[in-house]
C-alpha cells in the first residue's frame, strides 16, 4: 500500500461553530473508503478539505509523495445544465486540466466505451436522464487519470440499477490502485463497496476496516446499520 496523503488535526470553524473537530486519518491507495455520518455531521466539508476545495483553520494536509495527487470530484449536486448546448463529449472533454478539448476525442470515446455510454457522446447534456447525467459526470472526474476519486453522495438520487452501474465503475477504478472516498446514506455501498469506514460527526469516531465496523453492533448501529440484516461483500 502506499500512503497518498494525511490529514493531521483538521479543525474547520464557520460562524463561530465547530464544524470538523480535530480530524486525522490517511488515505492509501487501495481505500475504497465510505465517509458515514448524519446530516451536519461535517461530512461534505472533509472532503472539500481533501480536494483542497476549503483551507482548514487549523491542521496540515501531507502528501507523502511531495506532490499534490490530482484529484477527480464528483459533487452532491449535479449541475441539470437547462441552456446548455454542450454534447456529451463536450462535457467529458471540459474535466482535462490542460489539454486542448481536440486532441482527446479518442481517450473520450475509450472511456466511454468501458463505462458503457458512448452511445451517449453525442447527445446534448439537456436530453439525458438524472442517471446518465450522474454517469457522465463521473467519467468527467475520471477522464484526466486522477490519482483519486472523490464523490459526494454519488447514489443518490437515482435508481437502483444505476446506483449498482456506479459502484461497479468505482470498484474497477479502485483495483487500479486509485482511492476512492465517498459519502453515502446507503447501506448497500457500504456493504458492498467500501473496504474502510471513516465515521465523524465532527469528531473522528471510527476510521478502519467495513468488516470492524459491521462487527461493532454498538457503532454500526448508531450510524444507522442494522448489522443483523446486513453482510459484508466489499473488498478486504
């Protein structure tokens, strides 16, 4: 495993409110890690924090490998884009960094076809279903090669079936040895996807292993898993 960065006693104050409370946990890029925690918890915060989307007040951020990994972020809420004239392919194209749009049409349309929507390339974003955008964003996150997945609730919102097609893409990306964080109020990628649970709710209670945590009725439970019913299938 190797570690792609640290976080050391991240503190997030707003208004006068605690918002993350000396959180510190790392990320290897094997973690398939679910971020869980009720609403307010501080959840989407973390990983404005790990984006470097939001500076904390206090703490360091490390990156053992002395280099900033490059991060694909998938947000809560997907953009509907009602005037926009953009194709699908001109979607995808906008999440390269610094490559002119033109010369990628060939790694759009290969990873298009291993996410099963390049049937899509040329429809207007305005035409697609609240699934296929979800879809088409996530292969925008992916389309640069980051080093990292982020996503924020990325199940939600859309039906059982394109929940299942997301987490699947997920797991793909993540046996390449690229992490993958995720928040989620869904107990199936929680025990069926992640590897690693982080729980905060503006403190760090529990940072380890999917099966740890399902095994701890005390904590599963409080963080909303009926571990009676559930079983775990994720990556160990």
């Amino acid at each position: 495993m190797t570690k792609i960065l640290e976080l050391e006693g991240i503190n997030v104050i707003r208004n006068h409110n605690l918002i993350l409370d000396n959180i510190s946990l790392s990320i290897d890029d094997s973690d398939f890690l679910g971020l869980l925690g009720p609403s307010g918890s501080g959840k989407t915060t973390l990983l404005q924090v790990i984006c470097g989307l939001l500076v904390p007040d206090t703490g360091k951020i490390k990156y053992p490998n002395k280099e900033k990994p490059k991060i694909g972020y998938l947000p809560q809420s997907i953009p509907s884009l009602p005037n926009s004239p953009a194709t699908v392919m001109e979607l995808i194209a906008s999440g390269f960094n610094s490559k002119p749009f033109t010369n990628n049409n060939d790694q759009i349309v290969q990873l298009a076809k291993e996410m099963a929507i390049d049937h899509l390339l040329k429809t207007k974003v305005t035409q697609l279903s609240g699934g296929q955008r979800q879809i088409v964003f996530l292969v925008r996150a992916l389309i640069d090669n980051p080093d990292m997945i982020v996503l924020d609730e990325p199940s939600s919102s859309i039906d059982t079936k394109t929940q299942s097609k997301i987490f699947q893409i997920l797991a793909n990306v993540n046996d390449k040895k690229i992490p993958v964080i995720f928040t989620t109020h869904d107990s199936f990628a929680v025990t069926n996807s992640a590897n690693r649970i982080a729980c905060i709710n503006k403190k760090l209670d529990y940072h380890g292993s999917s099966k740890d945590f399902l095994s701890n009725k005390h904590l599963a439970e409080a963080y909303g898993y009926n571990v009676d019913v559930v079983s775990h299938h994720g990556h160990d």
